[in-house]
C-alpha cells in the first residue's frame, strides 16, 4: 500500500493562527492540481465546512475520543482514497486534551496517524523566546515528531531577522500579520462557509510565504498505514432518510451520514424552512442555526408535515437544533416562534453557554432509534435551555455532560427523539435507527 502523504497543522494555542494557516495551506496545495483530503482533530462542525469548500472534498472530523484510535485510521484511510496530500488541522493547543491528558489532543492524533507535525507560532511581540517556545514544544512528548513551524504575525523584516538569528526546528514559513483576513465569529464560532470565503484567500499568502515545495516534500516523507478491513456490499433496503439540510441545519458528521448509507438508506436532503416534508420513512434532523431562522421555520407548513408524521409512528432523531425544531416554541431576541410542537418542552436562547464538552449517553429508557442499553459518545455545544413539561421522558443518563436536565438527555415520544448530544454513531448505532425505520415503511 502506497503511504498516503500527509502533514498535521498544530498551534501553540487557540487563536494563534492555525485555522487560517491550515485552511491556506489546503487552498494552496488545491491550487497547485493537487487532491487535497482536508481533516479536523475534534469534534467542531464549522472549520470542516471551510475545509470541503476550499478542497472540493469533505471534511472529515478525526477524534479519539468518540471514535477511538482504530476509527481514528479507518476514517483517514478510507477518506484519503485518491488524495494527493492529507491536511489535518488541529484543535486548540498541540498537547491539549481531554481533561489535561493527551486523550483526543492534536498530538494523539498525530502519534495515531505516524503524521509530523508543523506548529503554528504566533510571533506577535517576541523574537528570539519563540524558539523557547518551539523547542519546548517539540520536547515534550518526542512521539509527537515536531518537524518545523511556521512563524504566523511578522511584523516587519527586522522582525523576522532577530527570529532567523537563532536556530530552534526547520522554518516553513514566515506569515506577515494580515488583519483584512479574519472571518467573522459568533456564538456557536466562525462564521459558516457558506457566509464567507475568505480562508479560501489565504491560499495566496501560504503560497508567497511558506515553502510549499518543502512542505509537500514533509508530507510525503510518511510510512504506509495498515489497510483497511473488508467492507461488506451495502444492503438494498430501498429505505428513505431524510436529512434536514440547509442554513438552519448543517451540522453533520460526515461519517454519521455515510454510516446510515451503508446500512442501506438513501439519504434525502431537504429544507424544513422551505420545502415540505418529502416522502421518508425516517428523520434525521441536525444541529445549527435554528435561532438565527426561527421566522422562516415557523412559517414553513414542514412543521405541521413533521408532527404529523410523528403521531403516525415515523422514526425522527433530531439533535441540538434539530431538538429545539421539534419543540413547542423557540424564544429568541425578537420573539417567541411556533416549532414543530413533538417534545413537550419550551426552548430558550441565553447569553452564555448552557453546555460545552465530551457526553458520554447510555441508553435508558425507551426510544425505538436507539438500541435499549447501548452507550454512545459525542459533543454537546449550546446557548440554549429547554423548559420541559413534568411528565416529558428522558431517553438517555449521561455519564459525561449537561445534556437537556443536568445529566439527562433525549426527549422522547412516540418513536421521536430530540437531545442536545451530537453523537459520533457506531455501525449498530446507524444499523438501528435505519432498522426503526425499515419497521415504520412497512408498517
């Protein structure tokens, strides 16, 4: 098996450069000809969606966490199938994992994949400590191989002068400060891809300021990873899933998705703020931006077309947004907006964060979508809170996390489901939920 080339983007720290280094560099190796396979360390939905725009393929989240280290490489290996180069951008600092471990850290992932790693230093007022910096770094953990950094903010020539007067790892690049390339943020992080192209721009800047040719010569300097498993052929099942898709709805595990395809759906996209429900035996409805076009959803007749759907037994898993979606109301700034009215619950947009972190779910209660008695791993990211009614069921104990009610999640009734946990879903975790609704189109 050929070694498939790839290179692992990490910062020193949050904010210090690394999305906008790693996204120009994804733009600039695009622009070369070159296949490029766009990754993500953790869990976050917006950088991957930069990502596929700017490579023409999808991202794809790489956490160790959710998926172990075994779905760590599978996913890389099969997402890599005829990529030129890999780019893995990292999260948060190079080392910082999973209750100050190096579990799911940048790092972890690097020493999963055999991958070097380029560090992003933010040079921004110092010169010659930032090789302290680099050297510490590339120290600490020598399984992390450190193969060179890239300095991000230099100031002027000078600047960059007083730096190259000592010696610390191999420099690739020297990224002048550019403050007319910054994507906007709001309260769930960047602006989505869709809103805005500017780390695409930044293709330019890596291009004149990084030695591209040096970098593609480090991602090809890999050994081989061990092949995949035989795949079994995928079911014809003829089953129907719908999949909410659109600026309200857009956060997806690109994995998750393909997970229910190979346990025989077929994946219909459409719009709960503009189309009505299309002709499904089950749906999947994600999070996003529900807030942000709360008008437009309670205008839509789809919410009437979903209720309906649900008092007739069809299988609905919804998470985060697609939780608040399914409620009765959605209180927002400007005003208090009908749902789809399934959940027995109120939701609520607050000024600071609800939940935030690793969920770890067990199955408790009954929901026909989720295997009785399995347990899961995911994320949960909101500013939102539900005000649920005194008889609402929960579905899910979280051994790890908030959830809906302080270590619940997973309202349920009839066989719909709504939580705040975005899952990472195992094979039987698809496998049941195309099951569900395999039993509700023959029914």
């Amino acid at each position: 098996m050929r070694p498939i080339p790839r290179i692992v983007v990490a910062g020193t720290h949050s904010g210090c450069g690394k999305t906008t280094l790693a996204s120009g560099l994804m733009a600039a190796l695009a622009a070369r000809g070159l296949a490029v396979q766009p990754f993500k360390v953790g869990p976050d939905f917006i950088d991957p969606g930069h990502h596929s725009a700017i490579c023409g393929r999808m991202s794809r989240n790489l956490d160790p966490f959710m998926m172990g280290e075994a779905g760590v490489r599978e996913t890389f290996v099969r997402a890599s199938a005829g990529a030129d180069v890999a780019v893995v951008e990292g999260v948060m600092g190079l080392y910082d994992g999973l209750d100050g471990t190096d579990t799911a850290s940048t790092a972890h992932v690097a020493k999963i994949l055999d991958a070097p790693v380029l560090l992003v230093v933010d040079a921004k007022g110092a010169s010659r400590s930032v090789h302290a910096v680099v050297r510490g770094y590339a120290g600490f953990d020598p399984a992390a191989r450190v193969a060179g950094v890239v300095f991000n903010r230099i100031g002027s020539p000078r600047h960059r002068g007083l730096i190259e007067a000592t010696q610390s790892l191999p420099v690739y690049g020297w990224v002048p400060r550019r403050d007319d390339l910054v994507v906007a943020s709001r309260h769930l992080g960047l602006a989505m891809a869709a809103e805005t192209g500017i780390l695409a721009g930044f293709g330019a800047v890596v291009e004149e300021t990084c030695d591209l040719d040096r970098i593609i010569g480090l991602a090809r300097a890999v050994p081989p990873l061990p092949e995949l498993p035989e795949v079994s052929e995928r079911p014809e099942a003829g089953i129907r899933v719908g999949v909410a898709h659109d600026a309200a709805f857009c956060f997806y595990y690109q994995d998750n998705l393909e997970g229910l395809a190979r346990a025989g759906a077929d994946l219909v996209s459409f719009s709960p703020a503009q189309d009505r429900l299309p002709d499904v035996d089950a749906l999947y409805l994600g999070g996003g931006y529900p807030e942000l076009h709360a008008a437009a959803l309670a205008a839509s007749r789809c919410r009437d077309d979903i209720r309906r759907a649900v008092d007739d037994g069809m299988p609905v898993y919804a998470e985060c947004g697609g939780l608040i979606y399914l409620t009765e109301r959605l209180v927002t700034g400007d005003g208090d907006h009908p749902m789809a009215g399934v959940l027995p619950a109120v939701a609520e947009m607050t000024g600071r964060i609800q939940g935030l972190g690793y969920v770890e779910a067990r199955v408790v209660g009954g929901a026909p979508v989720l295997e009785p008695g399995s347990a899961f791993r995911g994320h949960e990211f909101h500013y939102s809170r539900l005000e649920c009614a005194p008889d609402a069921r929960f579905a899910l104990e979280l051994l790890r996390g908030r959830g809906i009610d302080g270590g619940r999640d997973g309202i349920t009734v009839q066989n719909a489901i709504g939580q705040y946990t975005h899952a990472y879903f195992q094979a039987g975790f698809a496998e049941t939920l195309v099951r569900a609704a395999g039993a509700y189109r023959r029914s």
